[in-house]
C-alpha cells in the first residue's frame, strides 16, 4: 500500500478510538443528539464490535451479582450447617489413625462439659446419600434380595420365616421377623417399592399385644434394632414409635432378683420368666442387648433403657472371669454365674465379647472398662483358647467345657465374628498384632467354607491338633454339617475389606455366595441345607431364617459396595443383627 493512501475501508482490521470513546463518557452531561451523531460516524465494524462488548459487559455484571448472592447464600447455609454440625457431628469423634493405642489418660478422653450434655436426636447423624451407580457383583446381591423377598412376600407375608420349598411359613415370635429385620437391607439397597410396602405393613400390622412369651435377646437385636436402625436411615417417625412400645415391653425382664434379666418376657402382660430349658439366662443374651437400648434412651431423652441395660454390662464387669473370659450361663435372680459353664466363642458366648468393643464404641470410646474387659478377654483368648492345626498350621480358636475346663478342639461358625471385631478394635487402637490373629483368623474360617464341595460352611467344625493319616485341618461330622445360611464369616470379610482394602476378601465372598446361589437357592427364595459335605445331597431344610436378608445378603452388598465411606465404622455401628446404629460422644 503507497504512503498517504486514504483506501481505509480496505483495512482487514478495525480500528477503535478509544481516548474519543473515553471523552465521550467522562462529559455524561453533552447531549444525546451529540452521542448519537458520534455513534452514527462510527465504522459499521466498530459499532458490531462495541454492541459485542457492551453485551459482554452486562452477561458479566450478570453473572457477578448472582455469584455474589450464591457465595452469600453458601456462606449463610455453611453458618447454618456448622450450627448443626456442632450439634450432630458429636455423633462420631474424629476416628483416629489405625494402630495408635489409645492413652486412657490422654487427651481422647477429654470431654467439652457443654457437649456432654447435648442428648438425643441432637446427636444423630443424617441419613446416608445411597450410591446411584452400582457394579455387577452388588445387582447380584440386589438380585438375590429381590428373590428372597418375592418369595417371603408371596407365602409368608408378616409372618416370622419363609418355608420356600413348601411353600408355607413358620411363626416363631409371631413378630413378623423377616420383614422388620429386612428393611434396613431393603433400604441400603435402594429398593424403595419393596421398602415402603414393608413400612406400610410395619405402621398398620405390627401389634406386640403378643400373649406368649418372647426370647429378650433375639426380639431386641431382630425388631427393637431394626426398627432403630430403620428409624435413623429414614427419620420415620413409625418406626420410633414402634421401638418405644417394644421396648416398654421388653424392659419388664429386667425385673429380676439381680437386675440381670430373665431370658423371656411376654409382651401382653409384661411378665418375665426363665427360659423352658432351663434355670439361667444366657451370656450372651443379656450382654447383647446394650446397644440397642443405649440407641432408644438418646433419641428419646428417656434414661430407662439404657439404665437397665447398663446396669447388667457394669454389674458382669465386676463378676470374677478367667483372664476375661466368661461362662455362658447366669442366673438372673442372684447374678452369679453358673459355676460349671462352658467357656466358648461360639453359641451363648460369642456377642458378650462382640458388644464390648462396640458399647465402647457407640459410647465415644469414654467407658474405659469396656476396652479394658475387651483387651482383657482377648488376651484370654490367645492364652486358653487358641490353638493350631495339623498340618498347615491353620489358627482356631477352642472351647474349655463344663467345670473340668479341658480344651475341646471346635470352632462354631458363630465364632467367625472374631475377625471382624478385631480388626474393628485395631482401627480404634487397640494392639497392631490383633490385626495378625484377625487375618489369620479369618483364612480359618474362609477355609471351613471353601474346602467345602458347596462352598458353605458348616454349623460346626473340629480341627486336628495332631497329625493324623487324613493328612487333614479339620473334619466334619454329620451332625454339625448343616448350614443355615449365617452371615459371621461374610460380616468379617466385609470388616476386613472395609479396613484393609484388601480385594481378596471380596473375592473370598464372591465365591461363598455362588455357593448360596448354587445350593440354596430354590423357586420361591433361599433354604438351609443338612449336608455342606456334598454338593449332590445337601439335604435342603427348607427354612429361610430372617438374618439370611437382614445380615448375610446386606453384609455382601456392603463388601462388594466400590464406596465404602457411605456406612463406615467411624459413624456408624452395627449390631449383632447387622442393623447400623450412630456413634455418640459419650
């Protein structure tokens, strides 16, 4: 282009005067005919240039003001939500590094006085958000659920338990078992139509105006602890109420001579009595219970239940023991136990050593005695009770029997909760080598399930301790060989996998549950089957006991589950029936 040339509107780019523009706005006082005139002289260029800017400016003006008012709205709701942290956050103290044991003198056991004081539904953490996206191996479970439950709701709808082969039910309560120990796994597993028919029947059905006697422990970790556990998930007030008319029930077995209570309780006319086998109540079953009532007095305010139930956890910490370890039966009027029980892990032992490690738990870790009566007791253990296997050195864990005390070599199933308890303890600091006996432990178990042609485990197995021609871990008679379809070995795996991260426990689960699915799987739901020692004859019993969906199928959703933050050990605990229940500061 030649020097001086005026060919302007050939210009590939466009030329705006600002300082003009800039004039223009510092004397807002000229009239607008002269802005017009100024505007009108611009290029055609420099004005779709101008309106592009000017939009610009207003879409940004825009957006700051609602920013503005966003980040004024976020702050006001995070105010808010901080006021009700203060309150509900209590719930669950900051969970502390794996390994690190806890000085009691130290500054864990320092409590806010204010704090102390905060009770009831103050303290409740909100409901869970449920994981949209769910992987292969959880819509199996979730599939498995849907069956078994076609199957309860087809021919044993409000009833205790299915008889799927039969296609007929069985009362045993007479507290419609399988459906209220049900409805927390319906909820975890996001089957919502499932989960609302069954709190319809729960709000219009469910009367305990029962004139028949009712074993305390299995109708407080059952139905008093789905109910609650129902209740924190949901915040349905029914599911409270319910709870409380139970458990004004349940507590007139407390009345006893000791405050320890009697093991059955009729729910009409509130009378307590002993068992029909027998003058005593199970160990178990009176220190297992603490949980749940704990549970009910901080959502109320009302200390009865937790009172009674506290009162008997004190009263057997004061009891003489074995280093920790206790008899399986007590009498409810002198509180004495019976001097020639049995001392096992298994049936009528087992959860009194699982509820002392979790009532510390629940309660903020503040009750000192609790871990120190877990601690104890597994130091008994490895002192009394374990032993190893010929030839591959497999860890189990015995019974000392009667008033002799000799050591017999079997291990229930029952007592495979082991694992997860411990492996729990040393999340919350107690001593690393309990992790050591809680994988050991837990091959034990896995074993008694996988060396089996069904992949199921049986009700009992006996372990040799010397080498034998077999050439044999353990054998099992047929008898014991019955597997009722219990969920101890699979609660542990998810324990061990929620803690360790450790896939080789999902797939250890994978493989028991294609045992259920091949074995115990009929038409019209799940049975228990007589004989895990063949894959031909099993011998189906046709029963599908109410901890077959309220633990067994929720404790492998929950192992098989990508996020384990949503039910974690820091905020929530679970009973002995696998109903989730929050932690408190105290």
């Amino acid at each position: 282009m030649f020097e001086g040339s005026v060919i302007e509107e050939k210009r590939d780019y466009v030329t705006l005067s600002l300082p003009a523009l800039q004039q223009t706005a510092a004397r807002p006082t000229r009239s607008w005919k002269r802005i017009c005139r100024r505007w009108k002289q611009l290029h055609r260029l420099q004005r779709v240039v101008l309106w592009m800017l000017g939009f610009a400016l207003v879409i940004a003006l825009i957006y700051a003001v609602a920013s503005r008012t966003e980040s004024h709205t976020e702050a006001s709701h995070s105010v808010e939500s901080h006021a009700a942290t203060s309150l509900e956050s209590n719930v669950t103290p900051p969970p502390l590094p794996p390994n690190l044991v806890i000085d009691p003198e130290g500054e864990d056991n320092a409590q806010n006085p204010e704090e102390e004081e905060k009770k009831g539904a103050d303290q409740i953490i909100p409901p869970p958000e449920l994981p949209v996206k769910k992987n292969a191996r959880q819509e199996a479970v979730i599939s498995a659920m849907k069956h078994a439950w076609r199957g309860y709701k087809a021919f044993a709808w409000g009833h205790d338990h299915l008889k799927p082969i039969s296609r007929s039910l069985e009362d045993w309560l007479h507290l419609g078992l399988t459906l209220v120990d049900a409805l927390d796994t319906l909820w975890i597993m996001d089957l919502k139509e499932e989960f609302a028919e069954a709190q319809e029947w729960v709000a219009t059905q469910l009367n305990f105006n029962i004139n028949q006697d009712v074993n305390l422990f299995e109708t407080t970790i059952r139905v008093l602890g789905g109910l609650l556990s129902s209740y924190h998930l949901t915040k349905e007030q029914v599911f409270l109420d319910k709870a409380i008319d139970l458990a004004d029930r349940l507590i007139a077995a407390f009345n006893s001579g000791s405050g320890v209570p009697f093991a059955d309780v009729n729910l009409y006319s509130r009378r307590a009595s002993k068992p029909k086998w027998g003058p005593d109540s199970s160990t178990s079953e009176v220190t297992t219970i603490q949980l749940e009532f704990r549970d009910l007095s901080r959502i109320t305010g009302n200390p009865i239940y937790e009172n009674k139930a506290g009162f008997v956890t004190d009263h057997i910490h004061k009891l003489p023991k074995t280093d920790g370890l206790v008899p399986i039966f007590i009498n409810a009027q002198t509180g004495q136990w019976r001097s020639h029980s049995t001392i096992t892990l298994g049936a009528r032992g087992d959860s009194y050593y699982e509820y002392l490690i979790k009532q510390w738990i629940q309660t903020g870790r503040t009750k000192d005695f609790l871990r120190d009566d877990y601690n104890e007791s597994i130091s008994g253990m490895e002192h009394h009770l374990a032993a190893r296997t010929e030839p591959n050195n497999l860890l189990f864990f015995g019974e000392l029997h009667g008033s002799t005390k000799n050591f017999v070599n079997k291990m229930d199933e029952l007592t495979c909760f082991l694992p997860g308890s411990l492996i729990l303890g040393v999340h919350y600091g107690m001593p690393k080598h309990h992790k050591r006996i809680a994988e050991e432990l837990m091959y034990t178990c896995t074993q008694t399930w996988l060396r089996q042609p069904t992949n199921l485990a049986p009700e009992i197995t006996y372990y040799n301790t010397q080498p034998t021609s077999m050439n044999e871990d353990f054998f099992v008679k047929s008898n014991d060989a019955h597997y009722l379809l219990r969920p101890e070995t699979i609660e542990s795996l998810w324990y061990m996998y929620h803690l360790t991260g450790n896939k080789t426990y999902q797939d250890w689960g994978w493989q028991m549950f294609q045992g259920i699915e091949t074995h115990c799987k009929v038409e019209w739901g799940y049975t228990s089957i007589g004989n895990v020692k063949s894959s031909v004859s099993t011998k189906p019993k046709d029963k599908m006991e109410s901890f077959f969906l309220g633990e067994t199928l929720k404790y492998l959703y929950l192992l098989f589950m990508d996020d384990q933050s949503i039910y974690s050990v820091d905020k929530w605990v679970f009973n002995t029936e696998g109903h989730p229940l929050p932690i408190y500061t105290h």
